[in-house]
C-alpha cells in the first residue's frame, strides 16, 4: 500500500512539473528581441523607425527592437539567411531569387509599388535604346530588382546579359560610375537615381513600370513560425506606419529627406514614384514575380530546374497583411 502510494506521489510530482514546464514554455513564447532593417529604397521603414511605433506597442511585452540598414535586396537577403534580421525588405522578384537559392522567407506585406529602377546613362551618352547596350559597360547589383529589370529589358530586346559587359557594383558604387565615366550605364536605383537626374542631368533611357515588382517585407519563416503574434504586430506597426505616411505628405517627405540626407526635390521626385496604397500581399505580386521568375530561369540566375509557380506560391503568404489591414478597417 505504502508503494502504491509513494508511485502516486511520484506520478503527480512529475505531472505537475510536466504541467508547471509547460506554463513556462508558454510564457515564454516571445522573443526577447525584434530584428527589422530599414533601407532608403523603402521610405515607410524610416517612417517606423523614426515613430518607434513597434517599440511603444511592445515595451510593455519587454521585447526590445533592433535595425540594421540594407543597402539592396541582396544584402537584405544575406542578413535574413544567416539570422542577423527577422524581418527584411526586398524586391519581390529578388525574394523569389532567395527563396528559389534555399534562403527560408515567406513575403508577407507590401511596403511600396514603386517604380524605383530604370536603366541610367549620363546627359551627353549616345544610348538611348536597350539595343545599343550591346557591348557596353553596365552597372548592376545582382540579385535586386535593378538587375532583374535590367534582364528583363535585354530579354525584351532580343538580347541577353552576355551581350553586355556587367560590371558588378553595390548601388551607391553604381552610381558613382556612371558619374565618373567609368561605366556606360547603369541599372539605377531610387533614391539615388532621382538624384544623379536632378544633380547631374542624367537620363533614365528606359522606363517600364510593369517591370518592377513591388517592395515586399520578408520574414524569417523559423520566425513566424515560432511567434506568429508577433508577425501580426510588426505589420500592425508598418501599417501604421503607412497609414501615417500617406495622411501628412509634408511631414514624410522632410522625414524621408532628413534620414537619407537628401534633398527634398529628390526626395519629392522619388515618392512621385512610390504607391503606398496596397499593402495586401496576394495575385498581383505573384504574376509580377512569376514573369520575373521565368527570365530569371532563361539567364541562370535561378536554376533551371525551379518551378516557378510553385516556388511563387510557397514564398508569398498573404495572411498577415490581410489581417493587420482588415484591423486598420475596423479601427477606422
């Protein structure tokens, strides 16, 4: 009886600390720390930072936040890949190219439709079609939307990029030398284009719209997985963000200018180009992605192998961005 007994005392005790692990397990289901990038190519995450709109939300959660600027979609991508940032900003077709290269993110949000890259010659060049980009030096940033903009275009035009010399630069870098003659052209990037347009004169020679896919927010997927709530605020916060950016227009523009340093008629001539009204991730992104992909597939970049559709379909999860905007809604 006496054994009986103690293997039921045994038994609770085990139990209740079974029970007493998993309530600390549950309470610790948060992150310590939030890791976000904010980058001049995405103005509504200068907004973020700036307002602190993520800090204030989660203080009381004792969760603090940490930023680390991008320079491109690749170094955004880098910085997801190995851990440095739980949440990034890309291109969409460049997230494809991560995801398609085994880097685990899923896009949730679309921070900007924009139209931040064309492809950039100096005021006195004698290039004025794709076609004359034909054994030219070319500025790129690989893996970013500039570049695929650039295949795309040569795509277009019955080319491909081993029609050109490329010449493989950061996008500040890029752009110094198309300035300095040491390149023909460069595929450019805003906020910089904008300002070797208004400084020096310099010509976007090739503007497709429908070319550049949009700015996405990208996550972690070991992350979203591990605190989805927490997915749904960052993109409450962005939303917030946003919302404020698109009701005081002067407000954002001086923030803008003053964070990146520039000028306001660059940074005017940049949100001329930037459509912050539809954040929802979801079937326009994926056809802009999907065309991207298959050019993509025609010059290496992504295997051959990649199935485009389904790779699209696995990195985009539109959840998060629905839910944060429909809370907006209601809010409103």
């Amino acid at each position: 009886m006496k054994r009986k007994r103690a293997i039921l005392a045994s038994t609770a005790a085990l139990l209740f600390a079974a029970l007493l692990g998993a309530g600390c397990n549950k309470a610790t289901t948060k992150p310590k720390t939030i890791r976000l990038d904010y980058a001049y190519y995405n103005p509504v995450s200068l907004v973020l930072r700036d307002k602190k709109f993520l800090e204030q939300d989660l203080a009381a959660d004792g969760i603090s936040v940490e930023w680390t600027q991008s320079l491109g979609s690749n170094k955004a991508l880098e910085l997801l890949n190995s851990k440095s940032i739980d949440f990034g900003s890309t291109a969409g077709a460049a997230a494809l190219i991560g995801k398609a290269n085994g880097n685990p993110i899923k896009a949730i949000y679309v921070y900007s439709r924009p139209e931040w890259t064309a492809l950039v010659v100096r005021k006195d060049s004698p290039i004025t079609k794709v076609e004359d980009l034909k054994g030219k030096k070319v500025a790129v940033t690989p893996g970013t939307d500039p570049h695929i903009f650039l295949l795309r275009a040569l795509h277009e035009a019955g080319l491909t990029e081993k029609d050109i010399q490329m010449v493989v630069l950061q996008h500040p870098d890029g752009r110094i030398a198309l300035e300095k003659g040491d390149v023909d052209a460069w595929a450019g990037l805003d906020p910089m284009m904008a300002q070797i347009e208004l400084q020096t004169g310099a010509r976007l020679f090739y503007r497709n719209v429908n070319f550049n896919s949009y700015g996405v927010l990208d996550v972690r997927e070991e992350f979203a997985k591990q605190y989805p709530a927490y997915v749904g605020r960052v993109l409450a916060a962005y939303e917030k963000a946003r919302l404020w950016s698109i009701q005081n227009p002067e407000q954002f523009r001086k923030l803008f200018s003053a964070a990146a340093k520039l000028d306001d008629q660059v940074v005017a001539k940049v949100l001329d180009r930037t459509d912050l009204s539809s954040p929802v991730i979801g079937d326009e992104q994926k056809q802009v992605i999907t065309a991207a992909g298959d050019v993509l597939k025609q010059n290496n970049v992504i295997s051959s192998s990649t199935d485009v559709n389904s790779t699209v379909d696995n990195l985009i999860d539109p959840q998060y961005s629905r839910t944060a905007v429909s809370k907006n809604v209601v809010q409103k």
